[in-house]
C-alpha cells in the first residue's frame, strides 16, 4: 500500500526556488477540491476562472483535489481546455515549485491530488490507499524545505478520502501509520477533502498528533459542501507540531460557483 505510483510529477526543485532566504515563520494553506475544473453538475467548465480565485487568495502552500492530469476528450470539447495538466495550469508563475499523485487512472485519462507551492519540494511520495478495488484514493505526501538556513522541513499531505466509511476508517489507519514514521517533532499539515459527513475522522487522528484547524478555533470542523449552501463538513485541515490562525471558509462569490466544494484556508505558524 505504500508503493509510490508512477509516473506522478514535480517541478524540478533547483528551478525557479525563491531569492528570498530570510527565514518564513508564517505562512498561509489553501485546499480546495477542485471537481476537475467543473462547476457543480458538470455544467461549465471553469478551470481558468477558479485559477483567478485561487491566485486571489495569495496562499503560499495549495492542496489540490480531483485535479487532471490527462484527458485525451475533454480538449476537443471544451475551447478553454488548457494544453498541459490542470495542475500546472493552476499553479502559473504563482507556485514554480508542483507535485502530483495519480490516483484514478482510465482509458480517456488520469486526476488525483495535487500540491502547489511557492517553498521547495524537496521530495514527494504518492501512497495508494484504495480498498478492495473499488475506489481509487491516495495521498500525496511532499516535504517542503523553507527559506532560512535554520527552518525545519514541512511535512504537507494531501488526502482524498473515500465515501464508504469503512473504507475512510481504514485509510485514516494508513494516514496514522504514515505520521507514526516521522519524526515526532516534525512540522506536518495534512489537508483535503475527507468525505467525513459523520465526523469519525478527529477520533482516530486525534491520537496520532493532529489537530483540526476549525475545530481547535471555532468548536467544529468547517462546513464546507455543497458550496453554494455549505452543510456537510467533508474538508478538513489538520495540523502537528504548528500553530493555526484564522481559519476561513471560503464559501462567498466567486467561490459558491466554482467546484462544489468551498475552499478552506489557515495561517500557518512555526
């Protein structure tokens, strides 16, 4: 189960590092399922308007969901498809430094996870945590090293859950069994779409170290789906060895129309 998957993609992390080497203590997180590029129902595609949305919100670190990384139809039908993976369409010249995970792969073409950043990613690993065949879920998990001689590597895990809870119980095990592998003291962001509508996952990640970024703030995970009338809290944003602050739901125009799921986003703090 922890194979990395091949081929998965990152940007070169000599290229285009930032000039910049005072030491970051503070920075901020974005995670957003993404639904493909596709408005609620599949009605529009609106890839090239959520980049505007993202790149609105100046996140140093972005945690991508149901992102493509092929699709050999979609072009033909969509004018405003764009000629490279969706990820490296999102990130632009904003975040020179990507990771990507395939975790579905089909005769048209590929998405899974995605990480976009403006540290360097050092390394990444994609693990396979589909159950039994049905589903296909995963984890994309990269380690970013940032500015200042003295600043500790980031450990960002990118998660996408599956809708059975049998299946999540089990994967979040896998996540727990990932954390047990680090270092105690390592700074870790694990971030992306649970699909928890029954609230289990804070039981079992709780004692592995992580907290929940809403729930340490405001009482409860954020809600977060459908966008337009956020009811269900599925996306998450937990946290280890790190402070959190002001964590938002992003669930307003031009958001509500983008995806279906609201984006969340936290200040990070060393």
């Amino acid at each position: 189960m922890s194979t990395p998957q091949s081929p998965d993609a990152t940007r070169d992390p000599t290229q285009h590092l930032a000039q910049d080497l005072d030491r970051v203590s503070r920075f901020t997180v974005l995670t957003v399922n993404t639904h493909k590029g596709f408005t609620a129902l599949n009605r529009r595609f609106i890839l090239p308007e959520l980049r505007e949305a993202v790149r609105s919100v100046s996140a140093d670190v972005v945690f991508l969901q149901e992102v493509h990384g092929t699709h050999e139809h979609h072009p033909q039908r969509y004018s405003n498809w764009p000629s490279m993976p969706q990820y490296e369409f999102l990130a632009d010249s904003l975040w020179p430094q990507f990771a990507y995970g395939r975790n579905a792969v089909y005769p048209a073409g590929d998405h899974g996870n995605a990480l976009l950043s403006k540290f360097q990613i050092i390394r990444h690993d994609n693990i396979d945590m589909s159950i039994s065949g049905h589903e296909s879920r995963g984890m994309l998990h990269s380690v970013l090293r940032l500015p200042g001689a003295d600043s500790p590597q980031i450990h960002a895990i990118c998660v996408h859950l599956g809708l059975r809870e049998g299946h999540r119980i089990e994967q979040l095990q896998l996540l727990c069994q990932r954390l047990k592998e680090l270092p105690p003291e390592a700074p870790v962001i694990v971030a992306g779409d649970f699909n928890d509508w029954r609230g289990k996952a804070s039981e079992l990640l709780e004692p592995c170290g992580l907290r929940e970024v809403f729930a340490e703030r405001l009482g409860k995970p954020a809600r977060s789906f459908p966008a337009r009338l956020p009811i269900l809290r599925l996306d998450r944003i937990y946290v280890r060895n790190l402070k959190a602050h002001h964590p938002k739901v992003l669930s307003v125009r031009p958001w509500s129309h983008l995806s279906d799921h609201a984006p969340l986003s936290v200040e990070i703090e060393l």
